[in-house]
C-alpha cells in the first residue's frame, strides 16, 4: 500500500501549473523512495491532476508522477516553498 499522500504547497503547485500552461519543458527532480538518490526526468507537463485525493502530474511522454514524490522543478526546489 502506498504512503499516505502529502500534499504540495500551493505556491509550488503554481509554479508546475505556469509551466504546463506555457507548455515549457522542465527537468523534474524526484525521490519515489526513502533513503534513495533523487532521480531526475525532463519533459513537458501536460496536465496536473487529483485521483483519489491524491496530486498528479502527467508529461507529454505519458510519464506520471504523484507531486508528494516531486523535489525541485528546474531551479525550484519545493522546500523552499511554504
């Protein structure tokens, strides 16, 4: 069963939704699991959605990832948001 999700901040989750709206290609830094080196993966968002009370995004390439999960989009790491 998957972690309870955590939801991003609003600020951040702004940010992701200006870069799908622009349809700007981002790299997008990620950890999917504790303990382990973040990964990284570059693409265009392509929408941002909720299933299951849980936040998603979705590139270009049909990649998916849940935003509790996402890092740093390009320079903006999300712990730097509130």
């Amino acid at each position: 069963m998957p972690a309870a999700y955590k939801p991003i901040s609003c600020s951040f989750y702004d940010e992701l939704e200006a870069r799908a709206t622009t349809g700007q290609p981002c790299t997008l830094t990620y950890r999917t699991e504790p303990d382990t080196p973040p990964s990284t993966y570059h693409g265009t968002i392509q929408d941002l959605y909720t299933q299951d009370k849980v936040e998603y995004l979705r590139l270009a390439d049909g990649f998916e990832l849940r935003l509790d999960n996402l890092l740093a989009v390009d320079d903006k790491e999300l712990r730097n948001y509130c």
